[in-house]
C-alpha cells in the first residue's frame, strides 16, 4: 500500500490519541507510508483494523508481544470478533475507544490489564477532543483535513458495520466545535468522515447555514435522500460541498429490498442526481453485486444504468459479508461463507457462493465492470461532459477517474 496518491491518515488513531493522558507520549505509525520498527522502545502498542486487514494486524501484534510489549486492539473487526483478536493481544477494545481508554492506561500502568474493555454507553459527541493531526507525517499525504462531525447512521443496511459497531444511534457534534476545530486546521478544502452527514437532516442544516461563511469546500458521504429536500440541498452547496460518495447499492429493486435499503428507487436515481449535479455537485456512486436474486445479467444492467442516471465517478464491489453484520448471520447460518481469510474480504474478492452464478463469475463480471467504466473514451466522454456542468470540479474528477484507471491497470490489468 506504501505510496499510494489518496492514501488517507488514521484519523481514528489520531482520535484516540487526543484521548490519552497527558503524561503519556503517544507516537503514530501508519504502516501504509512507512515500515514499523519492531525494536522502538513503546510500552504498550495499540492497533486498530478493518476485517480486510486483520491478518497482518495479527502478524504486527505478534511480533510485538513476541518481544515482550503489550499490545492493544481495537476497530470494526476486533469489536466483531473479540475472542478471535485475543490469540494475538493482551487486550481488545470493544467499540469506541474514548468511553474506556483512560481507564485501559491506568490498568496497564498497575499491570493490570484486563481481556476485554467494552463500553457501556456511546460517548457525548460534545466532548470528544480534536485529533492530534500533529501526529501525522503530513508530508508522506496528499490529503489530512479530515474531521468528524458526527457518528452513526439512521439506516441499518443488512451489509454495513456501522450500525453494529456504532449502535442504533445517530449523534452530532456541536457545530461551533466543528467550526473551532476547521478552523485550526487552516485550510479551505475539508473532508468529512462521516458515515452519513445528512443523517440528522435538522442539525445538517444548522451545520450547512453556519460553514457558508467559512469559505470551504468540502465533501463527504451521503444518502442520495438528499435529493428529497432542496432546501438541504440548497444550503450544502451554498456552505460548500463540492462532491459526495452515495450508495447507490443496486440498479435492481429487489436487489435494495434484499439489503434493507427499500428506500431508495432505481426509477428515481437520475432524476435525484440531477438535482445534485444542479447544485454543483460530483457524485460518486458506489454498487454492490451478489445478492440471491441476481443472475450475471446484472452486470450489463448496471453498466448501462451507470452511464444513463450520469455518474462522475463509480464503485463496483462484492457484496462482502463482514463479521457482525446481518448478511454475515444470513449466509453463516445458510452455510455458504467457504472462505474465512480475512484478507480476502477487500469488496473485490467472493468468499460465500451466490444463488444465481458462481462465485468465479461474479468476481469476472464484478471486475470487468471497473475495466469497462474506466475506459478511456468512458472517462474522456465524462469530463466532455463534466466541464460544462461542473468546471470547478474537472480537475479533480480528472485526477480521479485516471487514478482509478491506473489502479485497475496494477491490480486486473488493461
């Protein structure tokens, strides 16, 4: 991963370490940018990680303890999985770490640490401190202005971690803390990392009305329910947004029902996006294959409704059933799951056997997808297209779309 032109900073790593006692000097390694030196003389090491990156967790965890440090772990797949993490850790943080980290410091500072760490409430989004973006060798980034502004989603997608890593909870930031905190940062081009920005549509608009006058530009995820309330829409792109990542999920209808998305409409897709592209947004649509009722004719569907409803940018993914989500139940309990390599769980990989192809030909198709929308005369008809909607953002898209191209040309080739 090392080198990789959009590669993010943790920003959960910085976030926990504006949670550590003052005492205690705190040091972040992203291994993405840089390789980790085994003999550092750290006392306690701590390791967050998606399921896709559990087995080198593993191996980094291993290593360490085997030289006598202990070793701390946390995130979305070892809050699934706590008894699996404990083999190769002292301890596992189960959920958000700020609720039970200085308790976790202190226990390990009387050694006396114990197995699990699970908080008992979600934590007040009013009290959260900014991340120690201090931390970050920001030189080795293209882009480090993220922030938080709240956590949650009001959705719960049969295939998403978020609600079980987060609970049935949608919590929110006070916006004059959001404001100080953009403000430190000294830029005028933010990210947002939220799960779902528009997910409290009242404090969306108190946040939207205040950022107009902090003259950023700024993008983040969404539901394409925004679309519903122009005035929602109305007062993100007056406060700044240039560009959103929707889940799209399915061209197909059933294919929504089946993961708990019966809200969104196909039918409706590019008349919504249209009202975004209005508005001076660039959209990135993000599509799942392999629910139970599709056969491979999806693909072609998809391929075709991708161009028409007129995204700037597009994600095809395996619909990948992460430990602790419902479509994980689903398929462990059906026996389908055949493949429990985590590593193997990146969205491009099939690791369960689908009802209406095989597992070979869904990941084909699923690849094939990248291939044939990121073409080069796909991408140059978009930006013909682009610079007379969104000039502002051509540049950007521009860079995106080539990146993405140059991605597929090393992982599939073209």
């Amino acid at each position: 991963m090392q080198g990789k032109v959009f590669q993010l900073p943790p920003l959960s790593l910085a976030t926990v370490a504006a949670a550590t006692p003052e005492h205690v000097d705190v040091e972040i390694i992203d291994e993405a940018i840089e390789p980790i030196d085994y003999t550092c003389d750290a006392d306690l090491v701590g390791i967050t990680t998606l399921t896709r990156f559990a087995p080198r967790a593993y191996e980094i965890a291993d290593r360490f303890r085997k030289n006598g440090v202990k070793v701390v772990m946390g995130g979305m797949h070892p809050s699934a999985l706590p008894e699996e993490s404990l083999k190769h850790c002292d301890s596992v943080i189960v959920g958000e770490a700020e609720m039970v980290w200085h308790a976790l410091i202190k226990d390990f500072e009387k050694n006396r640490l114990k197995k699990i760490y699970k908080c008992k409430d979600f934590i007040d989004m009013s009290i959260i401190r900014p991340p120690r973006r201090d931390l970050f060798k920001k030189e080795r980034y293209l882009f480090t202005h993220l922030i938080q502004t709240t956590r949650g989603c009001p959705f719960n997608c049969s295939f998403c971690s978020v609600t079980r890593f987060f609970g049935k909870t949608f919590r929110v930031r006070p916006v004059e803390s959001v404001l100080n905190e953009i403000r430190t940062m000294n830029t005028k081009i933010v990210g947002f990392s939220d799960d779902n920005i528009f997910g409290n549509r009242l404090y969306a608009k108190k946040l939207f009305s205040a950022l107009k006058y902090e003259g950023i530009m700024w993008m983040s995820q969404a539901s394409l329910n925004i679309a519903d309330d122009p005035e929602l829409l109305h007062l993100a792109a007056r406060s700044g947004c240039k560009g959103l990542f929707v889940g799209l999920e399915s061209a197909d209808a059933e294919s929504l029902s089946q993961l708990n998305k019966r809200f969104l409409k196909p039918h409706k897709f590019k008349e919504a996006i249209t009202k975004l592209h209005d508005k001076g947004l660039g959209v990135m649509g993000a599509f799942i294959f392999g629910n139970d009722n599709e056969d491979a004719s999806i693909f072609k569907k998809t391929l075709e409704f991708a161009k028409t409803i007129k995204l700037d940018l597009a994600q095809f993914a395996v619909l990948t059933p992460y430990p602790g989500t419902a479509i994980y139940n689903k398929l462990m309990k059906e026996n389908r799951i055949f493949n429990r390599d985590w590593a193997q769980y990146d969205c491009g990989n099939v690791v369960f056997r689908p009802l209406k192809m095989t597992a070979d030909k869904l990941k084909e198709e699923a690849d094939k997808m990248w291939r044939e929308f990121y073409r080069f005369d796909e991408i140059l008809l978009r930006l013909v297209k682009l610079g007379k909607r969104l000039p502002v953002q051509i540049l950007p898209l521009l860079l995106l779309n080539f990146s993405f191209r140059k991605e597929i040309a090393v992982t599939q080739g073209l």
